[in-house]
C-alpha cells in the first residue's frame, strides 16, 4: 500500500504521458499544484522506490510497477467519478471527491462499484429507475408507476 502522495504523483504522471507523451517536472508541478522543488524531491523519492525513471532536467517515465498501480488509481478514480456523475453530483465536485475516495476504498468496494457503473453504462434502455431518482433528486418525490412493479 502507498501514500496518497505518491498515489496522485503516480496517477498524475501516468494522466499527462497520456495526453502529452511525455512528463517533465513542470508538467506535474501544475497538474497537482505543486512547487517544482517539492515536485523534483518526490521524483527522487519516486525513483529510489522504482516506481518512476528520474533523471534531472529530462523526462519522467513509470517503470512497469509504477505503471501497473498509475493505472489501478485511475481505474478507482474514473469508476468514483461515473457512479457520483450517475446519481448527479456535478462534475467539478465529482471530481474533487473522487480524488479523495479513491485512496481510502477496499478492493471488494471498488470492484463491486466498477460492475455496477459498467451495468449502468451497458444498460440496453437507460434504466428507468434512474429517471425516477432523478426526478427524486428534482421534486423529493418518488414517481409511482404501475408498471415498474412487474
């Protein structure tokens, strides 16, 4: 298990090599909103755990190790930020809580969050009963229809 902070560094390298195909210092010091100091200190860190290649002034790539938990991070994030989107939070505040989720949630909750926002996703028809929730969430009312009891 590791920190948060290493966590979102990984995660924040991993965003911006897919975007840029590339991360430079600069580049995750204004991703995570951090001083390039404190960004180049934890490179090092980074680099002694053989999670990320560091060498000053060039690039930073993830090793293979580093890689595989960047992306189980993002895997936790983006299935955080679908399900809030699904029950309506906005988008800016899906985000934010998904960063601070994602750090604390068990593998068995995530995994069952993962098939319930795929289930969602996948469904033929969009699900009736998330129209009601969102009626729900509009008037504190709950639509009663006759035939959803079937």
């Amino acid at each position: 298990m590791y920190s948060k902070s290493v966590e979102d560094y990984l995660e924040a390298i991993y965003n911006i090599i897919l975007r840029k195909g590339y991360a430079r210092t600069k580049d995750i010091s204004m991703e995570l909103n951090i001083r390039s100091p404190s960004v180049t200190e934890m490179l090092k860190k980074l680099d002694d755990m053989d999670l990320v290649n560091y060498e000053r002034y060039s690039g930073v790539t993830l090793t293979p190790r580093g890689e595989r938990i960047a992306r189980s991070v993002k895997m936790r994030h983006d299935t955080i930020r679908k399900l809030l989107r699904i029950i309506m939070v906005s988008d800016k505040t899906a985000e934010r809580d998904a960063c601070k989720i994602e750090h604390e949630i068990s593998p068995e909750t995530i995994d069952q969050l993962t098939k319930f926002v795929r289930f969602v996703e996948s469904a033929p028809i969009y699900p009736k009963w998330l129209e009601h929730f969102k009626e729900f969430c509009k008037t504190g009312k709950y639509i009663c229809d006759h035939r959803d009891k079937d």
